[in-house]
C-alpha cells in the first residue's frame, strides 16, 4: 500500500505518519508514505522519523495542480491534513485559509480522480458545525461555521462531498475535536500555555474562560483515521469526540501540573466570535468501526506536560506572541 500525506510535517499529520511508519494502524501495516508539506511556519520535518527505507519527503504546495497531479498517481490512498489551522490567525488575515484549506483541498480531489481508483481522506473539524448550548452534534447536523478558519474547513467537507456524489470519489471526511500532544505548534493552548509557565511566564486567557472544548490526544485521533481509511464508508462522515473541560478547568489543570500559582494567569479580552462550546456525538464511529479512546484526559495532559518540560530545543525557538484559547 502506498499512502499520501499532505500536512505531514505538522503535528497530526506527523504523528500518523509515525504510526503508519510503526505499523499501528491495522490495515496499514508495511505501508510506504509520500510525506507532502510546504513546510510554512507550523510545519516541521523534525516531526518525521530522519531515515526510512518506507517513507519519501516532498516539499510542496497543495495548491500547486501540476506538482499534486505528478505525485498523487501511484498512491493507493491520499489522507489529506495540509491546512491553516489557527483560528486567531484566520481572524487577522483569512486569505491564506481560504488559499490552502478551499484552493488546496480542491486541487488534491481533482489529481485523485484524475488518477483514479484512490481513496480519499479528507481530515477535517469540530469546528465546522458552530457552536451548541447543550446536547453534542452527529454528523447528519448542518455546518454552521463561525470563524474564517472553520469556514474554509466547511467549505473544503462539502467539496469532498460534492466529489463523491458527482465524480464517484471513494473519499471520506473525519471531524476531531481539540487535539493535544507532543510536538504540537506552541501558539495552539495546551502547548502556549505549559511552554509559557515552564518559562516562568505568564498566560493569556479569553473572557471568563468558560468556553467548552472536547479534547482528543492526537494518539487516539491517529487510530481514529486509521479506522476510518481501511474500514470507513465512502461519502461518510465520522465525528471523533473527546473530554469535554472549560478553557478555564484546562488552565487550572496545567498549573497545578506545573506547580504555577492562579496569579499567572491574565484575563483576556474574548476573542471576536468565540464559539461557546463545541460538542461532538461520535457514536457513529464507535458502533460501525469500533473505535474507542485509550488515553485518559489527565493522564495525556500530564504525560505532555511532561514532554514539553523535556524537549526546550524542540519548541523553544518555535515560541510566538499569538494568544490561544
């Protein structure tokens, strides 16, 4: 099996890459990946294993039609991750998002029907479907995006969709909530705000803090599109959820794990169109594929709290000014 990775030097397409490379994704095993990325800020190749005989690296653009129509022939599947992904960035500035996330998405689906008889799996967000006072969203809800950033990512599910049923693409969609772990780009919370209080920093924290996110260590997440690309129907799309905590439970918690007192955190204006909680039913994935989370919430906080505390060389000089929440 040959598999294309776009995105993989960024923090999820890297780890299932690894994993594919580690044989474990059942329905992978002794697979070769083409790891595809532009290598732009939030994309970096030390994320990649440095030698295999089982893995080629491209530096490439999505949205570049004749570089993606040379490569995607040959390959058995197209997994596609290559993506802006910072929801405060596309607030400044959405050109890009629109760019890579609509323009690019478009560009692979067509070079995967050209090339015929390639699986395509479009990795997308829980962000797309807005945000919900109570209950959780399956995958029959409407999106309803709110920021620029999940707009992009809507637009490029209902391309994939429009493939399937007008060209008969063998494509389907994954939405995840918030993912954690190491190696993770420290403008996103998790690693912004244990980076900043390891320094000895302070960190900024929207509104009241009580915005609710779900959140997936990217371990879980990986076998997640395992699943869904060996197994997972075309034209389908399978939620992947997490544990639901308040931005505010999620700080407190890396204080403590980091022995921070309250008093580093910063109360910060809220964020323009801030989603209030986000919730995903992702029953449909558990019952049809059989897939169930590993890695207990606190249990992964703690054990990349720990990785970060480790690995200063690796996102020291990564470190920004950007907030998260």
């Amino acid at each position: 099996m040959r598999i294309l990775v776009t995105g993989a030097a960024g923090f999820i397409g890297a780890h299932f890459v690894r994993s594919v490379l580690e044989d474990l994704l059942p329905g992978t095993e002794g697979a070769r990946v083409t790891a595809v990325d532009l290598l732009t800020y939030a994309g970096d190749r030390r994320r990649l294993p440095e030698e295999s005989s089982r893995l080629s690296f491209v530096r490439a653009d999505i949205t570049d039609a004749a570089r993606m129509d040379g490569l995607v022939p040959g390959h058995d599947a197209v997994v596609n991750f290559a993506a802006e992904s910072h929801v405060d960035r596309s607030i400044a500035a959405a050109e890009a998002f629109v760019r890579t996330n609509v323009l690019g998405t478009h560009v692979l689906l067509d070079a995967a029907r050209r090339a015929g008889g390639v699986r395509f799996l479009q990795v997308s967000t829980d962000e797309v479907y807005g945000s919900i006072e109570t209950g959780s969203w399956d995958e029959s809800c409407p999106v309803a995006p709110n920021s620029p950033y999940a707009a992009s990512k809507a637009a490029a599910d209902l391309l994939v969709q429009s493939f399937v049923r007008t060209h008969g693409l063998d494509a389907r969609i994954t939405r995840c909530s918030n993912n954690y772990g190491p190696f993770q780009h420290p403008e996103k919370l998790v690693p912004r705000f244990t980076t900043s209080l390891i320094k000895g920093g302070r960190v900024p924290l929207y509104g009241d803090g009580l915005n609710v996110r779900e959140w997936l260590h990217v371990d879980d997440h990986c076998r997640a599109l395992g699943l869904v690309l060996a197994k997972g129907e075309p034209g389908r799309v399978y939620n992947i959820g997490g544990t639901g905590r308040t931005n505010l439970d999620v700080t407190r918690r890396l204080l403590e794990l980091l022995g921070a007192p309250e008093s580093s955190v910063d109360r910060v204006a809220d964020r323009a169109g801030h989603d209030r909680r986000y919730s995903v039913d992702d029953t449909r994935i558990r019952t049809e594929l059989g897939y169930a989370p590993r890695v207990p919430f606190d249990e992964g906080l703690a054990s990349t709290v720990a990785w970060y505390t480790e690995n200063p060389d690796w996102w020291g000089p990564l470190r920004g000014d950007s907030a998260a929440g």
